[in-house]
C-alpha cells in the first residue's frame, strides 16, 4: 500500500511539473534600428505584452517601450484575452 501511495504521489509531482513548464515565458522583443526610428511595418503580427495590451507586431512594442521608457516584455503571440 505505502508503495502505491509514493508511486501516485510521484504522478501527480510530474504531472504538475510539466504543466508548470508548459506555460509560455515572457520574452524580450527584438529590436532593430527601424523600431528606434517609429518605422514599423504595418504588418498585423499581433503580440500581447506583459502589460496586458495588444500591439500590432513585435516592432510596435519596441516602439512603444521606447516613447514611453517601458520594458514590456512579448507575453506571447497573438492578441491579449480579454478578462
């Protein structure tokens, strides 16, 4: 018995490791000269901040981190779920 209890116990452990490690993790933008300069392309590439706001691609995060000396980070691709 007390080995079927340290065997479901040790399941379980794995079992809510990965799903810890499966969560994306926020990653910084890749900024380039174009960014800097508030010459982004106006290519819908939606990434959600760290903010919780949308932006229309990574360089218009870029941009905006660096008018308003903010480093929100990509919390992941695509548009932020609304609450």
């Amino acid at each position: 018995m007390k080995i079927l209890i340290f065997t479901f116990a040790l399941l379980l452990l794995s079992v809510f490791s990965m799903a810890e490690e499966s969560r994306p993790q926020p990653r910084k933008p890749e900024c380039d000269k174009r960014a800097e300069d508030g010459f982004c392309p106006k290519i819908l590439d939606p990434v959600c901040g760290t903010d919780g706001n949308t932006y229309s691609n990574e360089c218009a995060l870029c941009y905006e981190n660096k008018l308003r000396h903010t480093d929100v980070m990509i919390k992941h691709r695509g548009t932020c779920e609304s609450v």
